[in-house]
C-alpha cells in the first residue's frame, strides 16, 4: 500500500534575495557573424605608416637621441601603434581598442600640434623658437616636420570624428590621461640635469628652459600648460558625447564601432 496524498500541501519558505540571471556562456560572436570595416582599416593603418615615416625621417636626418626626446615625436610613435591595432581590429572585426587609450592618444597629439603652432612656430608667443631652430625646413626634414605636427593630428581627428562612434571617453579618464605629460616634465628636467651646461639642446622646449628661466618660472610654465592640457581633455570628452554618430548602424555583435 502506499501512503495517501495530502490534501493541503503548505507552501514552501520563499527565497531570500532577488534571483540572480547567469551571463549567457555564448559570446555574441557565436551567435551573429561580426562585421569587417576594411576601409576604416586602410585609413588607419595610411596613419600608421605616416607617423612611422615623419618619425624615421625625423631620426635619420638628426640626431636620434635629441628627436627622440621630443614630446611630437613619442606622441606619434604611441599614434603609430595605436593605428596599426586598431587597423588590425578594424579588418579582422574584432571589438575596438579601449575608448582610455584611444583618447590618451588623440589628446597627445593634439597638444604636440598645438604646442607648436600657437607656442613654437608663432611669433607673437613669448616662447617662439630662435636662432636656427626658427629656420623652416626644407627637404625631407620639411616633410618629416609637417608630417609630425599637422598631418598626422588632423588625421587622428578624422579618425576620432568619422570612424569612431561617439561616448566612449569619459571624464574620469581625463585626470589619468595627464600622467604622461607629467613623466614627460619629470624626463626633461632629469635630461637638462644630466648633461653639461652650455650643451646645445639641454632643454627641448623655451617654456622647460631652467638655464635660461630658472625652476620657479618653468614650473609655473608647466602648471598653466597643465591646466590647459587638463581643459582640452575635458573639452575632448564633452565634444565625444556631444558629436552626431559617424557610423550609419551600430555592429551587429551587440557593441558599436
């Protein structure tokens, strides 16, 4: 014989706590083909070997160890780089770099174009370059010059108002992106120290000059560059999350760009 079945069956104690979904196991590249963007993949990989270019002819045609002290020329190795992988993405359909280091790298150069333009290269600025450095370029150098300090930051630009998809930089990561040109001031005045006085080019830059302005004022110079440095980024990310998005229909992998 078996036992009877109750008629009145008490209800079970609830569980405490909200249940918790577990994430899908499958990636949304399982599911949906990913899509290639092979023209924003040639643009950026012609950046790449542009900024490779005005940096080895900038290397070859001076002394490596003094262009490679130079803010434009680090900046548009880091561009170099940071091209070529996201051409490398960008062909392979594969997610796009962080939105941190693509913004570190836009701001970089546009500071090295825009410290040359409005600071060195303009006249009326208190630290316009003298003597021979004031001289243009010609030949190749002029190629390698321009190349650094016009052509590659718009084309950084282009890159980040046409081929990228906007929001992506946040203003948290604006204090962060500071760091380098920080490292960078520390690196020119260990340099400046360590060589002789009277070597030519101890100091890159007129407004980091310690021989000729002393540390109080250079320092005071890097603080207003800092604080400038700090707005253009702000103004990077407030213009990112303002901007229309350049790309038609988001990836169908579930993330845009």
């Amino acid at each position: 014989m078996t036992a009877p079945i109750p008629r009145d069956i008490p209800d079970l104690p609830a569980i405490p706590g909200k249940p918790a979904l577990k994430p899908s196991p499958v990636p949304a590249t399982a599911v949906v083909t990913p899509v290639r963007r092979p023209a924003a993949a040639a643009f950026r990989l012609l950046v790449a070997l542009a900024a490779t270019t005005g940096v080895t002819l900038d290397i070859l045609l001076g002394d490596p160890s003094r262009a490679l002290g130079y803010f434009a020329i680090q900046s548009n190795i880091l561009l170099a780089l940071v091209m070529a992988l996201s051409a490398r993405r960008a062909w392979t359909a594969r997610r796009p770099l962080p939105g941190a280091v693509l913004g570190a790298t836009l701001l970089y150069v546009v500071i090295a174009s825009l410290v040359y333009h409005l600071l060195l290269a303009n006249e009326a600025s208190p630290f316009s370059l003298t003597g021979e450095a004031a001289a243009a370029p010609t030949g190749w150098q002029a190629v390698a010059h321009h190349t650094l300090h016009t052509l590659t930051p718009i084309a950084a630009v282009l890159d980040w108002l046409l081929l990228t998809a906007p929001g992506r930089l946040h203003l948290r990561q604006a204090s962060t992106w500071l760091l380098y040109p920080l490292a960078y001031l520390a690196f020119s005045l260990i340099r400046g120290e360590l060589l002789l006085p009277g070597t030519p080019d101890r100091y890159l830059y007129p407004f980091l000059d310690v021989d000729q302005d002393g540390y109080k004022k250079v320092l005071g110079n890097a603080l207003l560059l800092g604080l400038s440095f700090y707005a253009l980024a702000v103004l990077l990310v407030a213009l990112d999350h303002a901007r229309p998005n350049p790309l038609r229909h988001p990836w169908k992998t579930g993330f845009r760009l």
